[in-house]
C-alpha cells in the first residue's frame, strides 16, 4: 500500500503490481531483504530480541485515522505543528491504552487500530474526538484558521486544534506477522476498505462502513445512538467494484461538525461533485429520511435528465434553506425534549424512591407509637407502683418516727428529773464541803498558833523535832511558814 496527499485528503491504495520486470526485480529484493532482516533479528541475543506482538485473530473493526490539512500546517508553522503533534499522539496512545486496542502501525500523523468489542472501538472513536477539545493547543496554533476555534450557535466549542479524521469498517481480515515491526500486520478487502471510506469524512467526522454500521447495530444500538448520523448511500470507492453505504458519524454534541457533509450533498445534486470525495460520474440527489437524518442515495440519470432537473433543483434551492432551518429547530427541539424527557423520567425515579423512603418511615413511625404506647403503660404502671410504695414508705417512717419522739421525749424526762435532783445534791455537796472548808480553815488557824506558841515555848517537846513536826503539818495541809526565831516571836 502506498500513501500520497491529495488537497486535503490522504489517499490510501494498493501499489500497482504490473508486469513490468523492473518491479518484479524490486519486489523480489524487497522480500529476500525481509527475509535476511528475519534471520539477523533471530541471531540476537535474546535480551536484545523483541517478542513478537500478535494481535487479535478472527472478526475485528479495523480503524484508520488521520489529520486534516497536516502538510499546509507544517508550512505555515512547523514548531507548533510539531508540538501539537505530541498532544496528539499522547492522546491516542491513552485512548488505545484505555479501550483495549491493538495498535498496528502509525505514522506521524496517521493510526491503524483494531478493536475486537465494537462498543469499545466506537467508545474511542467518541473519546478521541473529545479529547481533542479538551487539551490545552499551543496559543499562537489557534490562530491559524485551520484548527481556531469554532463556537455553534448556542456558544458549545465543537472545533478546537487538529481536526482528526476516523474512518472504521469491521469483517474478518487477513494477517501475518510483519518481519520489520515484528508485530501483527493486516490486509484484505475489509482493510483496504476501512482506509479508504474516510477520503468521504472531513476532519472531526467518523466514517462507518456498511458492516460496522450493522454490527454496532446489533452490539451496542445505545451507544450509536449517542451519535449524529448522517448517511451517503451508493458511494463509489476506489478500489472497489460494488457502490458502498458509508455513515458520516459525530457525537450529538458535537453534531454541528456534520452540518457541511449536508451542504456538500445539497451542493452534490447541484453539481454532482462532492469536492473530489465521490465519483463525478454519480449524480446524487438527496432527500430527508423517516427518522430526520440526511440521505444522499445515488441514482444513474444521464446527463439530460441531469439538466432536466437542474431547474427544478434551483427553484427548491430557497425552499430547501428554510426547510434546513426548520429542520434544525425541530432538532433543537427533540434535543430539548429528549432533555426534559430525561429530567422528567428522573424525576419520576427520584419522587418513587422518596414514597419508598416515606413508606418505610411511615412503617418506623408505627413501630415507635406501638414501643411508645407500651413504655407509656408500663411508665403507669411504675408510677403507680412507686406511689403506692411511696406511701406505705411515708406512713412507716412516720410511726417510727413518731414513737422515736415519744421514746425520746420519755428518756428526756426522765434524764431532765434526775438532771435537777443531781443540781440539788451538787448544790448540797458544796454547800457542805464550803461548810468542811471554813471548818478546816479555821481548825488549821488554832493550829497554827498553838505550834507558833509551842515552837516558841523552850520547854516544849516539838522544838527538839521541828522538821518532823513541820513535815506533819504539811501533810495536814497547814500553810507553809519559816520557823525563823525572831525578835518578836521571841
């Protein structure tokens, strides 16, 4: 396969296999080089041999991208195209890493991915569109008018930085293992086709062919419903004897991007071209399907019956306008209220499961006014009981404490009677020793003088024992006094 830039399209074809001798010649070196580079990369030691990647085997989508306008933007701004390039091919290696693809071979600026789930491959196709969008570009690259950045009506940005081209077609395809790459390469109809179908996308669509339109179908409806569809029917494709059904396909949010494959098929019945995309030779008219996507069905009219319809065309030129204008509302319109058909069903959702919730608080509710009731019986029946309890305790201590009164008020008469008959003794006891006192006194005053006068007599027997007798009298309890032999005693 051979790939060359035509205006702003990347042509996909088989080399041409003629029988001339010099081809042979080179095809024939080619192989044997293919052949010699196998036997060198068996010669390596194994640290240096790379293991053989084998991809997936039997029914696969096979995926094919590119970028839109790549060499005018390696003209006009090479550094920038260089860094842009790096956010894009970290993009795509993170999706292929995210949605489990098998990465064949990529260039630059172009991917050959296989997928075994269809939900996965359309999954990618939606998640590289988007990333695109998200990444920060380098400031100056917005400027260029090839990837600015284009708002629709309501203000969404639905064009931001590289345009990338995705073309997908799925079937059983033919592999072996590349000597070169050492990994799975695939070829045959089905691949061959996948390449070529996206020369009818332009940068930001998604073309799907006929057999991945109706697997997705019957795999994933949902999913490819959450797509804008656009289909071109009975395109002839290069290479390709059979005319084929190919759906131009953007995310519904980004369904404004399919607006110009519309023109171009409004322009197709016109002129019968579609800026190089399909076959001149196939005048195309277009009509609007039952389910309100564009149909653009190939028809075989010679050129009379081309011009025979021109006028008819042109006259329906300005009635088509309007009707595209209506057509886009009444598609606001059932975005709208597919909105609101969702937010209702919510709603719905949301106020069954609050009756749900007030169900079961109704039934908690219940239980508790049933454990209240019971507490409140039973709080009843305990108040009762301590009442009655409470009394029976009230009118014991009171008879106990009552007869204690008395018990003591007894004893306290009894303790205050012998109280005063103990004053009246204690009263007659001192009395009497007061009486003994002055008795003692007055008995120790004779003594007194009659020792002074015996001490004082020569004659008397206690001079000669005078300390025995004062010890005596000490003992008695006579006041102490000095036997001094003074003038005056003497």
């Amino acid at each position: 396969y051979q790939r060359r830039v035509h205006g702003n399209r990347i042509i996909v074809s088989k080399k041409s296999r003629g029988e001339d001798p010099m081809v042979q010649g080179l095809q024939r070196k080619v192989q044997q080089a293919l052949r010699e580079i196998s036997k060198l990369r068996e010669l390596l030691p194994s640290q240096h041999r790379q293991d053989p990647q084998i991809g997936p085997q039997g029914e696969l989508f096979v995926v094919f991208t590119d970028i839109q306008d790549s060499n005018k933007l390696w003209q006009q701004s090479p550094l920038d195209m260089k860094n842009a390039l790096d956010i894009h091919n970290t993009i795509m290696q993170e999706c292929i890493q995210k949605y489990q693809g098998f990465l064949v071979k990529s260039e630059p600026e172009s991917y050959m991915i296989v997928f075994t789930s269809g939900e996965n491959a359309l999954q990618w196709c939606y998640d590289v569109q988007r990333s695109h969008l998200l990444v920060e570009w380098p400031t100056n690259f917005l400027n260029i008018p090839e990837t600015s950045i284009i708002k629709n009506g309501s203000g969404i940005v639905i064009y931001k930085g590289l345009r990338i081209r995705i073309s997908m077609n799925f079937g059983e395809a033919q592999n072996e293992l590349d000597p070169v790459s050492n990994k799975t390469d695939y070829f045959g109809p089905i691949v061959n086709l996948a390449a070529r179908i996206g020369g009818l996308a332009l940068g930001g669509q998604i073309a799907l062919g006929i057999n991945a339109v109706k697997k997705l179908h019957s795999s994933c409806p949902k999913l490819l419903q959450m797509g804008y569809q656009v289909k071109l029917e009975n395109c002839r494709i290069k290479g390709v004897d059979q005319l084929e059904l190919v759906t131009l396909l953007a995310p519904l949010e980004l369904m404004e991007r399919l607006q110009e494959a519309e023109l171009a098929i409004a322009q197709l019945s016109v002129t019968g071209d579609l800026s190089g995309r399909v076959s001149k030779t196939q005048p195309f008219k277009w009509d609007i399907a039952v389910d309100g996507s564009l149909i653009a069905s190939a028809s075989l009219l010679d050129n009379g019956e081309v011009r025979k319809y021109e006028a008819e065309i042109a006259s329906l030129q300005q009635e088509n306008d309007q009707l595209k204008q209506e057509l886009k509302e009444c598609k606001l319109r059932l975005m709208y209220t597919a909105d609101r058909e969702n937010e209702i069903e919510q709603y719905k959702q949301e106020q069954l499961k609050l009756r749900q919730q007030l169900v079961e608080l109704r039934n908690i509710i219940s239980a508790m006014n049933g454990q209240w009731t019971q507490a409140k019986t039973v709080f009843e029946q305990l108040k009762k009981m301590s009442l009655d309890r409470y009394e029976e305790v009230k009118t014991h201590y009171e008879n106990a404490c009552k007869s204690r009164m008395q018990e003591l008020t007894s004893h306290f008469k009894g303790d205050q009677e012998a109280m005063t008959k103990l004053k009246v003794d204690h009263y007659l006891i001192k009395q009497k020793y007061q009486a003994l006192e002055d008795l003692a006194a007055l008995s120790l005053n004779r003594l007194n003088r009659l020792v002074t006068v015996s001490l004082s007599d020569p004659m008397s027997p206690l001079r000669n024992d005078r300390e025995a007798t004062l010890s005596q009298l000490a003992g008695l309890g006579a006041p102490s006094f000095s036997m001094r032999m003074d003038s005056e005693i003497l």
